[in-house]
C-alpha cells in the first residue's frame, strides 16, 4: 500500500484491521496491482462498526494516486446523507497529502450545481 496511505493509518492509531478489512482490502489491492484490471463492483455485507467503508476507501485510493488527468474516477452510492458525510469524511482524511479531490452529491441543489461543484463539464 502506498506509504501515505500507510502513514495515514498509524497517525488515526490503526494497528491492526478488523475481520472484513483483512479480507476486502488484500483482494482489492491485488486487483489494484494487476495492470490494466478495474475494481469492479463490489457488495459487501456487515454490521456497522464493523470497518466496511475503510476496506473499500483504501483500494479505491490507492488505486487512484497515480492518474494524472483530473476527472470523475470513483463513485460511491449510499443511502443516507449521513453516510454521505461520514464516508466522505473517510476519504477526505485517506486523500489528505495526494492529489485526490472528494466531492458529495446528496440531491440537495442543482444537477448543473453539483457538476460545477465536482468539476465537470455538462456532457459528461
């Protein structure tokens, strides 16, 4: 895992991951890792509390840090505004010192608003 990454886990005193994070996080990466492979969806299932948003946040990143053009590249669904600010959160905290940008969509304003706010243009 990329060392910024890494250091970001030892600063929030991560020592060890939960069950679903020592399972998810290892396939997704090696996925990561295979040249030219996408992550493709992904389901996972397990009580909250339970580490799910950090097991798909830390791939997704990683998987991120080196693209160069600026666009939309990752795009996370969830039900609730509240989840919408707390996996936001995380991967506000995960990006902090890389290029990565995290942008929230909760249907609150304007499609044309939203777009301008994540960078995009109208056609895509």
């Amino acid at each position: 895992m990329d060392e910024r990454l890494v250091a970001r886990l030892r600063a929030s005193g991560l020592e060890h991951f939960f069950p679903i994070q020592r399972e998810v996080v290892p396939a997704m990466l090696r996925v990561v890792r295979s040249k030219g492979a996408v992550l493709g969806d992904v389901c996972i299932s397990a009580p909250t509390g339970s580490g799910k948003t950090l097991a798909y946040a830390l791939p997704v990143i990683e998987s991120l840090l080196d693209r160069r053009v600026p666009a939309l590249r990752a795009l996370v669904l969830v039900p609730t505004r509240d989840l919408v600010q707390q996996v936001a959160a995380v991967f506000e905290a995960y990006c902090a010192g890389t290029p990565l940008r995290v942008a929230t969509a909760m249907g609150q304003v304007s499609l044309a608003r939203e777009r301008e706010r994540m960078g995009l243009r109208a056609d895509g």
